[in-house]
C-alpha cells in the first residue's frame, strides 16, 4: 500500500490555566458528567499549573520519529492532530487536504485494544474527515502494538533503571505493578485489553527474570455504582503494607506511552503520598516516551503497512494484531464515563 504521510493521533492536554475547562469540555461534551466532576479533575492539572505534559512529549516523539525516518526512511511527512486539544484532528485533516496529502498511515499513543484507546480514535478521524469535506485524505490505523519486541524492549528496559534503583540484596523480592487505566467492566468485556495488558506484564517479566508481579489499575472516573476493573494501585499498595514483607514497591505503568497527567498525578502524587504513609519505598519506572526501541518499533509498523513482505512482529501467544478491526470490535458501552483519560 502507498502511503504519502503520517498522522500522529493523541489525545491532546491543556497548555496552560485559561485551556483547562474549555480541554475539559470537549473531553466530556455529550456525556452525563456533573459540574463537579469537572471541576475536581480540573484541580488536578492547576496542581501542575494547568499544564499537561503530554503535548510537549508528543513534539519530542515527532522529532525523535521524524529523526528515525530520515535516518532510515521512508521519507513521509509527519502530521499531528489530537482528539480534545490544539492541534486538533479537523484542522490538522485540513492542512494535510490542502498540501495534497491522499493517503495517510495514522499512529495513535495507545498500545491497547479498547473502545476509549482504538475504536474511539478511529470514530474521532472519520468526523475529522468528513469536517475536511471531499478530497480529505483515506487514513488508515496502525495496529495495537502491545506485544511488539520492540514495545517490550522499552519498557524493560525503563523498568530495569528503576529496579536498579533498589539496593541489589533487595531486589528479588521487590514488589513489581505493573499499572493500566481502569474502564467500565462493560467495556472490557467487549474487547481484549485486558488480556493484552496480562500478556504485556508476562512478557516484560520473563525478559526481567522477575516471577512475581501484578497487573492494577489506576485513575478510574466512574461513579462507584458502576463496576470498573480493579484492583486500584492505591488498595494494591495497601494490601502490600498489611502483608508485611519487603517494604519494595517498583511501579510500572505499562498501560501508557508518556509520563503525561494521568502518570504524574495518581502514581508520582497520589501513590507516592501513599507509600510515603505507609513506610513503603516506591520507584516508578518511566514509560516508553522517545525510548530508541519504541521510536523504531513505530517506523517498523509503518513500514510493515507499505510493504507485506515485511514481518509482522509480535511476542507471545496473541500475536500480531489485525490491521482492520472487525465491524464489533471494541464497541462503545452503553454508559458513558468521565475522565481525564489521555490515553
């Protein structure tokens, strides 16, 4: 398949403190949420003087690709456009139209299968197109890559910097988390992200050499009537604390790409406030971010779409996932939930 461009698809953060409501409109637009909700996620980016960093991680994965691909090729063009913030997806559609962009490959910061991390982006590109009205570019996704070696290398490799950080004659029995974003049950149900975050975990453990280990979840919005996956790393770390032991926690979040907000305000914050009171050591080992290996993963799946020659690479027993989703894949629940999801 010819491809004249790259479209890079997140999901976008406020840069500063008039950004955070208007951000938090558009993330919660046609969804059942209270006032209050919002205002209460809201304080959690003027805690950081209402600046997400995912923006600026997304500009040093852009450079780093773009580095990537001029080294190595193929020679594309990289375009940027998020779901809920600037640069947004309609206005990027319409610059690439109007440079002549036909067809594009996109690229979205989400390893996973879910309605919120795949179908949803696929759903928000379409609006995109039909906003940039006749002659927008065809794009077409790039694959879930959880189980990409490359993907794999990078986060073993973040998590052995943060293992290192553990006194040797400690290590062994240090506690291993790995953390996801939580969804409603209902949601999971229809898709396999949880299944891909355990073979995530699995793989990552097996190159480690480290048995013991634990996949949790983090920053759930929902209201607590309705059921989301658990355990939350906040009962997680205090289980670990009432069953005595090595007082070592090394938390992972294998779930995101980038240290963004969802990173720095439940685990750097939250989390670490927590293992501060209960006399836990807590190290938190980066994501993936501009990893080399996860950089050239990306221009491996590019360009395993312009040339099916080209192997498909994958770990573990799911294997590679499909280019095309199926017509039911990842389907929306019937209940939708609030969040400050950037995934």
């Amino acid at each position: 398949m010819n491809y004249d461009a790259i479209l890079v698809t997140s999901f976008g953060g406020p840069e500063g403190p008039d950004d955070v409501m208007p951000f938090l409109e558009n993330v919660l637009r046609g969804k059942n949420v209270p006032r209050e909700r919002m205002l209460e996620v809201a304080e959690h980016y003027y805690h950081f003087g209402g600046r997400s960093p995912i923006n600026d991680q997304n500009r040093q994965l852009i450079a780093a690709l773009e580095a990537e691909l001029a080294q190595h090729g193929p020679r594309l063009p990289i375009y940027w456009g998020n779901r809920n913030w600037h640069p947004m997806l309609t206005d990027t559609l319409r610059q690439m139209k109007a440079d002549g962009v036909s067809r594009a490959l996109a690229f979205v910061t989400s390893a996973y299968s879910s309605y919120s991390s795949c179908r949803q982006y696929r759903e928000d590109i379409a609006r995109a197109q039909e906003a940039a009205g006749e002659g927008a570019p065809v794009v077409d996704k790039i694959r879930a890559f959880h189980n990409h070696p490359r993907f794999v290398e990078a986060v073993v490799d973040r998590l052995q910097h943060a293992l290192a950080k553990i006194p040797e004659d400690r290590r062994e029995a240090v506690h291993l988390i790995y953390t996801a974003h939580s969804i409603p049950l209902e949601m999971a149900q229809g898709c396999d992200y949880e299944k891909q975050l355990k073979e995530t975990g699995r793989l990552v453990s097996e190159q480690l050499g480290h048995r013991e280990w634990r996949l949790v979840y983090q920053s759930r919005s929902g209201p607590a009537s309705q059921p989301w996956l658990e355990p939350d790393i906040l009962d997680c770390l205090r289980e670990i604390k009432a069953r005595g032991g090595s007082s070592d926690v090394v938390i992972a979040p294998i779930g995101f790409v980038s240290d963004h907000m969802e990173i720095l305000f439940d685990l750097d914050t939250q989390a670490r406030e927590l293992c501060a009171e209960l006399g836990l050591h807590m190290e938190r080992a980066e994501t993936a971010g501009t990893h080399p290996r996860f950089i050239r993963m990306i221009r491996e799946l590019i360009c395993e779409r312009l040339d099916e020659n080209n192997p498909r690479l994958s770990l573990g027993v799911l294997g590679p996932r499909l280019d095309i989703c199926a017509p039911d894949c990842c389907l929306m629940p019937r209940r939708k939930s609030a969040g400050r999801d950037e995934n």
